[in-house]
C-alpha cells in the first residue's frame, strides 16, 4: 500500500498507526485498485480523510467518490460530525462531495493530535496546504448504495 500511496503522492505518515483507519480496494488479481482512510480527532468528534487514492484503471469511473463516501460513512460510524482534509491539487473532486473551502489554521486545532497536522506542522508545510470541510449528518452517503470496497 505504501508503493501505491506514494505513486499517487499522498502521505504516507501514521500509516502504521492503529488509531488511522484504513482500507485498500483489490481487484480480482489482488492488485490494489484504491485506497480510503481517516483519523479521528481526540474526542472524535473531527476526522480527517486522508489516503484516498485510485489507479490509473479506475479514474473516472466514480470510484475516487465511493471510497471517499465509505470514509465518510465510517467516521459517522464513530461519531465525527465534521470531515476534514488537504487537498491542493483535487478541489472540484472534494466539492462534488459536499467539501468547502475551509481554514487550515481551524483544521490543525480540531485535529492537532493525527500524525498528519503533526508532520505539516514540524516540516512547515502546514503552510503551503489547502483545507476542505464539511458538516457530516445523519444523512447517509451515496456508498450505501454504491458498494463498499473489498479489502484484504
């Protein structure tokens, strides 16, 4: 997993963390296809999606979004009642998923202790980050619907 998060330049840091939540998505020959993950602020009350990535083979095929709405099914799972994240490069995919443009200042307190906001801070890239936030409900996410990835 580690190979394929850092083709698709995401960060690796925590990824052996118990407390980081993370699924892979294999295809038929075991090849990993896509991954999806989070952490969860102190309380729980914040998670921080992270780790969301598809291949190449996959892009384009709604499959970015079904593993972006398992995260955030799961976390309301576990109580969050708001989602965060960094993305620089992927805002319209983020906003076609309810995210909004958010302060990363704000982030970094609700979700101080992840080993994300952790590393951004000691490297200075907090800095050079964008924030996306949205409000998670009751509502259930589109993934019910959709399918849930297969892990392994």
């Amino acid at each position: 997993m580690t190979a394929f998060l850092r083709q698709a330049d995401l960060t690796l840091s925590g990824l052996d963390d118990p407390h980081v939540r993370l699924w892979i998505e294999r295809d038929e020959a075991s090849d990993i296809v896509g991954t999806t993950g989070y952490e969860l602020s102190a309380d729980g009350g914040h998670a921080l999606i992270r780790s969301v990535a598809v291949g190449p083979s996959q892009r384009s095929r709604g499959r970015g979004s079904a593993l972006a709405r398992f995260a955030l099914d799961r976390a309301v799972d576990e109580g969050a009642q708001r989602a965060w994240l960094f993305s620089r490069r992927s805002g319209p995919f983020w906003q076609s998923l309810g995210f909004e443009p958010a302060d990363r200042d704000a982030l970094a307190v609700a979700l101080a202790g992840t080993h994300q906001v952790r590393l951004f801070r000691r490297t200075g890239q907090l800095a050079r980050e964008v924030a996306w936030s949205r409000a998670l409900g009751d509502e259930r996410t589109a993934s019910r619907r959709r399918g849930v990835p297969r892990t392994g």
